[in-house]
C-alpha cells in the first residue's frame, strides 16, 4: 500500500512545532545549573534565585488553560506566533537584565508566550496529521521534550561556566523566529468561522488566582510547614477561588473557560487524575536527584546534568519508539506498563543512601525513563482523541496543568517528607517509597477506567 505524500505544510508545521517544545521545555531545565551564578552576581541565595524557573513554570501551569482556550477562539496558528514573539522578546531583555527584580519578572512574562504556545503546538500538530498517525506524532513530540531535558541541564552549566547565564537567553532569540518563519507562510491559518466564542475573563481570573494560590502555597509549605498562618491562607484562597470557578462555569456554560463537554467527559477526567498522580514523582526525581549528586557524590553542575542522561536519554528514545508500538498495543497498555515502570524505576531509587554510587543508580533511572517514555505520548494521545478536534488545543493545555499541579503538590509532599526525615538522604529513600504509591495508584485507576483492551497478564488469558 501507497503511503501518502508528506505536505510541504506538514514538513514546515511539524518542524516547526517541534523546534518551540524544545525552546520551551530546555527553558525549563537549563537554568538549574546556572542558579550558582546568578546567585553571585545579584547577590541573592536559593530561597530567591529559584523563582527564576518556579516564575516561569507557574505562570506556564496557571495560564496554560486560558492559552488553550484562546488558541481555539483565535485560531493556533496566531496564538502560536504570538507566544512564540513574546518569548522571543522576554528572551532578549533577560539577557539584559540589570537585577534580580527585572530577571523574575521577565521570566514570569517568557511563561505567558510559553502558555500561549504549548497548547498551540499540540492542537496544530495533531490537526496537520491524520488519526492513524496521531501515537507515531505524540511519540515524536516527547521524544523532541526528552532531548530537550537532556541538552537542557547540560547546556545550562556549560554557557554559566564558559560564557555567561545571560546566553541560556540570548541562544533563544535565533530559535524563535526560526519556529516563527517556518510557519508563517507554509501552514495555513486556522482562524475558526462563524460567530466567535467570548473569552471568560471571570473564569481567567479565578481559575489563575486559585492556581496560584494552590501552587504558593504548596512551594512556601516545603520551606516553612504547612501551620504557618501564609501557608493556610493561600489555601483558603484556593478553595474560595476554585468554588467560585466551578460556579461561574456552570453559569456562563456556553462560554465557559473549561466547555462542559469536557468536564463530563469521562475518559478525559480518569487520565488527568493519572496524569496527576503520575506528575508527582517526575518532579520529585528532578528536584532531588541532582541535589544527591552535587551535595552527596560531590559532583559538579554540569557532571550533575550529565548524570540524569540514562534517564532522559530512555525517555526520549522510549518517547520515539512508542509512536510505532501505539499502533499495535493500543493507548491503554502503554499507560499501563509505562506506570508499572515509573513505579518499579522509583521504588529502585529509594533504597539509596550515603554508601550509593552512582552505577547503582542508573539501573533505576533507565527504568523510570522507558516508564515515563511509554506513559506521557499514550496518555496525550487519548486526552486529545477523546474530544472534538475543535477542543485539542484546550484538552493539551488542560492535561498539562494537571501536569503542572501534580508536580507542585508531589514536590510540596516529597520536600515536606524530606524535611521532617533524621536525615535528607533517607527523607529522599522515604518520600521516593511513597512516590511508589502514586505510581501504583496510577495504574490502578488507568486497569479499571481508561478504555482500551486489559493487559493479557491482569486479565489471566
């Protein structure tokens, strides 16, 4: 059988999809290494040198919805260059930053371009390319944010120790209008007709603020327990907030920010809830492995980027190789076996302790990674085949703020089950065990709830 012609549209919107998840996700991971040196030159420690990445990543998660509503009233084609120009332009005046205060605020403005963006390359992705094609797709684009974790951490140390932090901001400016030109005139616009949808400015703003709330709050618990009267009021804040939300849509449902075609949509809501408990140990392992390696093997930053290879270099292979796979098991089976991996990867890595040298760890980190590989493209997959094609950009953006939130709570969790530990080597052994647990959690949801044939091991046949 004849494959069909791969479009010049195709080639340039793919391409260029691919580029801006890269720029996007290596934003992510590229300034941990280079937090010493800002640190020095502004004169500031940790407690405020992190907010250069927390900044970015929760005005991405918090903002990500509305991008993705935005992209599907506006088209996301326009959305995509939009962002792609914001952060093209936070980009150059980061690198010009004159102090600490500038440097945050441009960070916090680079996750609203990102959150205009992310939802915008998964929804144009998926609309360039038949449904036959959509796990092959979805596994390319994770394997694109897999290299991006791997050049991220590596790359960062590199230019903070050879050149300047400032250049992990200028390297953007040349690959975002890259992204921009590759798309400008090959993909065709895809600016919905008819009568256009209102944006939910009530839904915005109460959605973000109980966000943020949540989002603080479980960040600030890490540092100062989770009685301090801070901690507890942003949680109230949270609740009021979300009840709010929850009120407006159910108001304001023909213009809701979250459509009510989505809520009750029940496959979309069980792979969010996984997606959710799935985030929590992702984000523990980045945290807490590098701190071991730096604080407890005596590695430098950029050996400590080096060493989370073996699990971003499977990630991103898996990633790649689980397009071809989707096609013959089937969305289900991959969740399934990536979560059994993410388990068994993370409950291999909380036996360590002092004694622990790094070949006793890799093991653990390559078995997380193939997880981690096999789970995120399966579970896009379905997040953005079960809804209207017109809804893709907005279930992306959705799926990827449950992405955002699991990671804050497991890390407000994990962070708090470190600190409360006799000793933060065996707090990390601790809090990794009940990373476990979400894991199989996880898997137990996605066995009974998520459509699709039962894995022949669990059905017995």
């Amino acid at each position: 059988m004849e494959q069909p012609k791969i479009s010049r549209a195709q080639v340039y919107g793919l391409s260029s999809a691919a580029l801006a998840l890269f720029l996007i996700a290596i934003d992510m991971s590229a300034f941990a290494p280079a937090l010493p040196a800002i640190e020095n030159e502004f004169g500031f420690d940790i407690t405020t040198s992190q907010w250069v990445i927390n900044g970015y990543a929760l005005v991405f998660g918090i903002l990500v919805v509305t991008g993705g509503r935005l992209a599907d009233i506006y088209g996301r084609k326009r959305a995509f260059i939009t962002g792609t120009g914001i952060f093209a332009l936070c980009s150059l005046l980061g690198g010009l930053s004159i102090d600490m205060a500038m440097l945050l605020v441009v960070r916090c403005l680079m996750g609203i371009g990102a959150a205009l963006m992310w939802p915008s390359i998964i929804g144009m992705t998926y609309s360039l390319v038949s449904k036959e094609y959509a796990g092959q797709v979805g596994g390319g684009l994770m394997a694109v944010l897999g290299l991006a974790n791997i050049v991220g951490p590596i790359a960062g140390g590199v230019l903070a120790e050879y050149l300047s932090w400032r250049w992990i901001f200028y390297i953007n400016i040349p690959l975002a209008l890259t992204v921009i030109l590759l798309c400008w005139k090959p993909v065709p616009d895809d600016v919905p007709t008819g009568t256009r949808e209102k944006v939910d400015y009530l839904g915005v703003i109460t959605l973000s603020v109980s966000l943020f709330s949540l989002l603080i709050s479980l960040n600030l618990a890490s540092e100062i327990g989770f009685r301090h009267p801070l901690v507890v009021y942003l949680l109230m804040a949270f609740l009021i907030f979300i009840c709010l939300f929850i009120v407006l849509e159910r108001r304001n449902q023909e213009m809701a920010l979250i459509p009510a075609d989505i809520i009750t949509n029940k496959t979309f809501c069980v792979v969010s809830i996984v997606t959710l408990l799935s985030a929590m140990m992702f984000f523990a392992v980045l945290l807490f492995m590098p701190q071991f390696f730096i604080e407890y093997r005596g590695f430098t930053a950029v050996q400590s980027g080096f060493a989370m290879v073996p699990l971003m270099a499977t990630f991103a292979l898996t990633s790649y190789l689980s397009g071809a796979l989707h096609k013959q098991l089937g969305a289900k089976i991959l969740i399934c076996v990536g979560l059994v991996c993410k388990g068994a990867g993370i409950f291999s890595l909380s036996y360590l302790n002092h004694e622990s040298e790094y070949l006793e760890l890799i093991p653990g980190l390559i078995i997380l990674g193939i997880g981690i590989g096999l789970f995120n493209p399966a579970v896009t997959t379905v997040a953005v085949s079960v809804v209207d094609s017109s809804r893709s950009s907005l279930a992306s953006a959705i799926l990827y703020m449950f992405k955002i939130a699991g990671g804050a709570l497991g890390l407000g969790i994990n962070a708090t089950i470190v600190a409360f530990a006799p000793d933060v080597v065996e707090g990390i052994g601790r809090a990794y065990t009940v990373n476990a647990y979400f894991a199989l959690s996880a898997f137990i949801i996605a066995v009974f709830f998520v459509p699709g044939p039962i894995p022949k091991v669990l059905s017995g046949r």
